[in-house]
C-alpha cells in the first residue's frame, strides 16, 4: 500500500482530495485506493496485487471489465472518429432496442450522467404537468442535482421529519418545492399525493433502494404509487440508473410488474462506459425540443463510443443463460455471506435483489425487516469499515458504500475466492477486538 499512500500525497496537490469524484473515497483506508487496470472479475492496484472486484465500477461493469465485445465496440467507433456532436444511425437502433425491452419506454434521450439524467426528468415533469412540487423519498439517491438533494443519507439528528440537504450551497428556495416522505409508508403517500396532488409534477423513487440498503418495496406499494398518480394526474418516474438490469432486460419495473410514466437509466447500460438516457411514454417525451418546450441539449450526449459499447452490452445480456448464471451466483454469494456471519455468531447479514447487495452491520441486522432508512439509522459504519479494510488484505475489494455486486465475469471459483477472504477478514476484525471501536 506505499505505492497508494505515494501517489495519494501527490494527486492531492491537484486534485480536491486526490480524487476525480467524492465518492471514491474509500472509508476503509481514510482515502482513495488507486487502481492500475481492471480486467473481468478483477481490480489491479498499483503494485500489480490482484483483487476480486465488488464494486464493479459501482455497479457500471455488470458485463465485467474490459468485456470484449465493448472493447471491439469501441475499438469501431474509434476507427470512425467518434464524430462528437453529429447524430448517426447508431443512435435510433440503441434507442430502439431500449424501447422493446424496458416496459416504460416509448422514446428517449441518451445522457452521460446520472445527475444530469434525473434533472431533466424532473424538469421535463414540471414542463408537462405545469405544477411545481416534486416528491422524493427519504433514503433515495437521484444525484446531486439541486431539485432532489434532500435527506439522501442523513445523520439521525437531520432525518425526517427535518428536510436535509445534502450538500452545501443548494438554494433554500427549493427546499420547498421537494416534499420528502418515507419509504414504504402507504398512508404517508396516499394523504401526500390525495390533499397536494394538484400541486404536484412527479413522484420520483428508486424501485429497490440500494443507495440505501437495498431496501425492497413492500408488496403493494409501487402499485398503491402508480394508482394514485394516474388519479392525480401525477407523473411517476422510476430511478433505473442503479437498479436497471440488475433482475433482467425489463429492469425493475418489468420485475414488479409496474409501469412508470417515465424512467432514467445508467450505469450498467453503458458497458463500463459513460452513458445514461431518460424515457417513457412519447405524449410526455414529444414535450421535449425540437419537438415542446422542455430543454435537453449537449455536445456529448450520445457519445459514439458509449452508444456502441451500449449496443455490445445489449448483445451481452441477449445471449443464453446470461441472466440465470449472474442470479444463481449471486444469490450464491448472499447466502456464503450470511452463513459465515451466523457461524462466528456476527452481527451482520446481506440484504440482496438481483446482482446487487447491501451489509448490514449491527442492530439493522437483527431485524425482522428494513422498510426505510429509519431502521438503518443504527447501522454500525465505522464496523463496516474496518471489515472493507481487512477484505483488502485478504484479496476482496468492497467499496465503504451502501451497495455492491458482481458482475458477469466474475466464476463459481471467484465467488469460493471471495468467501474465503470474507471469512478471513472477519476473524481479522474479531481478533482485533469490536471494542476497539
């Protein structure tokens, strides 16, 4: 770890932390942790030390690193120049093959970022309906994007029923026109969206929370969303950029059988590369320019090279047996997890659905269930932390964040791999002593 600590001291004199993004700060080491390639399952840091993956690029590399098929993908869009800026046919057939596959979807606008992606949403929502107000759930991450940047992962003092930004220099002005309700609270939402549904352009929620546990919606909720909002004359809109393909082609809305009006994509969709879109039914899209009022421009929208290696990631998903092996073996994974947690008597377990987990550390472990991020509130971080750094030390990287997954690469034996460090890291952590805290 010298080479990280080195390069660390000297990527902080130019970049805000030594880092290109915040969130790639890992809590586990108090900094970055510095990579030299990847390669399928795996992560190399700069001393050439291999690492099975969990992270997957925060969930971007469901199809592994550097996957042929993207790397050919851009290899082609290469040789064609990129053509940064130009519509060319590459981009309707992505869009169509979106447009047979995820139920919500009538037409689309290609993005790069998440933020970005459910900005435009939200304004496109607002421009369609005429009505201010967006309602957001508490725990649910949509980007930092000033509309929704409220009570994403607050500390028990800002929770609800206090409305949190979170992050500095957000205009106070629109604090009040996001309205923050708990997760899976059916009567919370129904005296919501009946008393103020006039006021109201959309209803935003990630269909599986795993920005903040993977926390599953409770049986009925998303339908109780959806009937209320076509009563109100509310859009609803799915938050894909995470949850999207992690079950199947349909995404999430496909997987629980409901429909939003409108849904934002990302991660995955792009193979590893920067990519995301929103969509949904055309009446609502044709309100975007040229064709309505709502704006959405911009010089990199559509990127050649991430619009072909979205195409690759579309052949790759396509192809036999793909869903079932990612799913078996995950699950596989959640269920080792769990037995070496019950085995040394350990205060943790894996919250999972699809390709995609949470830890919980401490009391939420314990419970029956989690319906919000109320029931994480006590979730033993600094715990968690020291478990990411000794995974570390035993060949496992797991970024210190909410969520994590494999890919496609990854095999049976990176799974025993990952087991074995797993269970090693532990009895590192209860060596160590809990009381060390």
């Amino acid at each position: 770890m010298n080479q990280n600590l080195e390069h660390w001291k000297r990527a902080a004199e130019y970049l805000p932390g030594g880092v290109c993004s915040s969130a790639r700060v890992n809590r586990g080491l108090d900094g970055p942790f510095y990579l030299s390639r990847g390669k399928g399952s795996k992560v190399y840091d700069l001393a050439g030390n291999e690492y099975v993956d969990l992270c997957t690029s925060f969930g971007s590399a469901l199809v592994g690193h550097a996957h042929p098929k993207v790397t050919e993908a851009i290899h082609q869009a290469l040789d064609m120049g990129f053509m940064c800026g130009y519509e060319n046919e590459w981009h309707a057939r992505l869009a169509q093959r979106i447009a047979e596959t995820v139920p919500c979807v009538e037409m689309l606008r290609f993005t790069l970022s998440g933020t970005e992606t459910t900005s435009y949403a939200v304004k496109l929502a607002r421009e369609y309906t005429g009505r201010p107000l967006l309602v957001k759930f508490e725990g649910h991450f949509h980007g930092f994007n000033d509309y929704l940047a409220y009570n994403y992962w607050p500390s028990p003092g800002e929770a609800l029923p206090q409305i949190t930004p979170a992050a500095a220099g957000l205009p106070e002005c629109l604090q009040r026109a996001c309205i923050v309700l708990p997760f899976n609270d059916f009567e919370r939402a129904e005296e919501t969206l009946v008393t103020r549904g006039e006021e109201i352009a959309a209803v935003i929620l990630e269909p599986v929370n795993y920005n903040s546990g993977t926390i599953l919606p409770e049986p009925g909720f998303l339908q109780l969303l959806r009937r209320l909002t076509m009563e109100q004359g509310v859009l609803l809109i799915f938050d894909e950029i995470l949850s999207g393909f992690r079950t199947g082609p349909g995404c999430m809305q496909a997987a629980y059988g409901v429909t939003p009006d409108l849904c934002t994509l990302g991660k995955a969709i792009g193979g590893g590369t920067p990519l995301s879109a929103f969509g949904g039914k055309r009446r609502i899209m044709e309100h975007v320019a040229p064709l309505g009022k709502a704006q959405h421009s911009g010089t990199y929208n559509g990127y050649l090279s991430s619009i072909m290696a979205g195409a690759a990631f579309f052949d790759i998903i396509e192809e036999s047996g793909f869903y079932e092996e990612l799913l078996r073996r995950s699950q596989r994974l959640y269920d080792g997890i769990d037995e070496i947690m019950r085995r040394h008597s350990f205060a943790a377990r894996v919250q999972g659905m699809g390709a995609r987990f949470s830890f919980l550390f401490g009391p939420p472990a314990e419970r029956d269930r989690v319906r919000n991020y109320q029931d994480l509130l006590d979730n033993q971080w600094p715990l968690f932390h020291r478990f990411c750094r000794a995974c570390l030390q035993h060949g496992v990287y797991l970024h210190t964040m909410w969520h994590h997954g494999i890919s496609a690469a990854h095999t049976d034996e990176d799974v025993d791999r990952t087991l074995e460090g797993m269970e090693a890291a532990l009895e590192d952590v209860l060596a160590e002593g809990l009381d060390a805290l």
